[in-house]
C-alpha cells in the first residue's frame, strides 16, 4: 500500500510539472506546496502605523497564480518605488523548480492594481526581501541572500529589468532581511542574524560610502534573545526627520505580525530606540489571504496625509 501510495504521488507530480507553468500557478496550493500561501497585498490610511486593506485595491493583488514564468509556490516581500508615473514592486518568488527565491517585479499606474511582468534576478542560491532604493539617479537592490554567507549589492544597468551584481557590502555572516538607509550623511544597515533560525538578534552596521568599509555599531546587537522584535519587515522609514524601523514579531511563530520602533538616538558611538504607541502595525486578520500572519510593510507617502503600503500575508 505505501509503494502504490508513493507510485500514485510521484505519477501526480509529473503530471502537474508536465503542465504550461500558468496552468501549474492556478492549481490548488496542495498539488504542489501546501507551505506556500503567502501573497501580496495594499494597505492605505492617514498614517504609515494606522493601515487598513485598501478600498482601491482588491486585495491579494499579486498571488502566485499572477506568476507567469516560473512554477511559483507563492510571493511574498515586496518593496516599491516610483519612477516617473509608474510604480514598481519588487518582491520574492518561491520557484518550485529549484526551490529558491528568486526575485520579480510587478507594475501599476495607481498603486492598486498591479501587473506582474517578469523575474529578474535568480541565483544558485536563495534570494528574497528585495529592498530596492534610489542613489544619486541610479537604482539600487539589496536582496537577502544568507545562503551566500553576505550581503549583496545589485544595480540597475537598465530599469527594471537588467540588474549587475555590484559587490558585496558584508561578507562572511549569516544576515537575514537586510535593511538599508542614508542618515546623517553615512549609511546604516540592519540584519537579523541568528544562524539557528531563531530570529532573535539584530545587528547594526554603518558606513560613510555605499561601497566602501562597513563596520558594525559598538551597541549591536541592538537586539538580543529576542524574537519580538528582532527581525527585520521592511523599508527603514524617514519621516519628519525622525527613523522608524519596523520588525517582524515571530512569537508564537515566524511571520506573526509587524510591529515599529522609533529610533530616539543614532550615532556611531550611541544608539536608543522605543516602541511606537500603536504597538501592532499589521496583523492576521483571521480570514483569507491574510488570516495566519503578516510580516512585511514599505510604506510611502502619497499626499494629503495619504499613505500606501505593499505588505504581505499568509493564508
């Protein structure tokens, strides 16, 4: 019974991988990763820390069954930025083929329906959180990619589809959702870097040039023992000349939900946080896509006190 049980399982995954790859990303989830249910989605509100599901967008906006080049288990971590009057979203494809995240990005004209296009940076090894940025009119892309033991810097040769591998800014290290950010004329990077998957320890590093000598903050880890509120979910925020830095809460589980920290006091030789009043930033909602835990935001300010965040969930 268990070798027909076995014959029968590995009879329906040819089956389902012998499928054109839009066919195969509309099947249910159990014919092929029952792990992969996170999708993407757009919040709106008045305040970055006070969102709610978009009424302008019909939320998931971007699924797996969007993916039209790869065999997608799901998507998850998107990061935005507008150039002219389109914006693009960059995020994670978990390919089925190779099991690696691979990075993708989507379109839109308004910021709530959104078109995938293609993927655009895949590795032999895992790529996810693309925290994309602009510098002195290039664009830039920092992907996590721990299994490559470093942090790794890409640059647009042609937006959005051509991206060159840079250099690496850390090397020799386990970092997990990179995050980084200009301020006071230097460059700061956060990094959850736990190797035992515990999510629990968050690093700083500085440096006076992009690609120049990164050396870690003499406070860090900022975070210790400490799954709360270690791991990194998103853009680094500058607002009103104040920093905020959101974090995932991976208590009970990895990906529960967001929560914020205002950062009080940053120098090379200080550092001081405290926890926004708000507290939770986003949360699962209990049903649908998002029902079992959000961990990714990147806010942006519209106008108005208007504001638009791409963030993610798990169905």
């Amino acid at each position: 019974m268990k070798f027909l049980k076995k014959s029968i399982k590995e009879l329906h995954y040819t089956l389902v991988n012998s499928l054109p790859i839009p066919i195969v990303n509309k099947l249910p989830l159990g014919a092929l990763n029952k792990k992969g249910r996170w999708s993407i989605g757009i919040y709106s509100g008045k305040s970055p820390f006070d969102l709610a599901s978009s009424t302008s967008a019909k939320n998931p906006v971007l699924t797996r069954r969007d993916v039209s080049d790869v065999r997608a288990a799901c998507v998850a971590d998107p990061f935005m930025i507008k150039v002219g009057l389109t914006w693009f979203m960059f995020f994670e494809v978990l390919n089925q083929s190779t099991r690696r995240g691979e990075i993708a990005f989507a379109t839109s004209e308004d910021g709530a329906s959104w078109k995938y296009q293609q993927i655009v940076i895949a590795e032999p090894f895992h790529l996810s959180y693309p925290y994309v940025f602009e510098w002195k009119n290039e664009y830039y892309l920092i992907p996590e990619s721990h299994q490559a033991n470093s942090i790794r810097l890409y640059k647009a040769s042609n937006f959005p589809t051509e991206w060159s591998f840079v250099g690496n800014l850390l090397n020799d290290g386990f970092f997990v959702d990179s995050s980084i950010f200009r301020y006071a004329d230097k460059w700061w990077i956060f990094a959850e870097t736990n190797s035992h998957h515990k999510h629990d320890t968050l690093r700083l590093y500085y440096a006076e040039d992009l690609l120049g000598s990164w050396l870690e903050h003499p406070k860090s880890p900022i975070v210790r023992n400490n799954a709360h509120i270690a791991r990194p979910a998103g853009r680094v925020l500058m607002m009103n000349d104040k920093i905020f830095r959101f974090t995932q809460d991976c208590q009970p589980a990895y990906g529960t939900q967001v929560r914020a920290f205002e950062i009080t006091e940053l120098t090379t030789t200080t550092y001081q946080e405290r926890e926004i009043e708000q507290n939770l930033v986003l949360k699962p909602s209990g049903s649908g896509w998002n029902s079992g835990g959000m961990h990714h935001i990147d806010p942006h300010f519209i106008h108005d006190e208007k504001w638009i965040a791409c963030v993610d969930g798990r169905g």
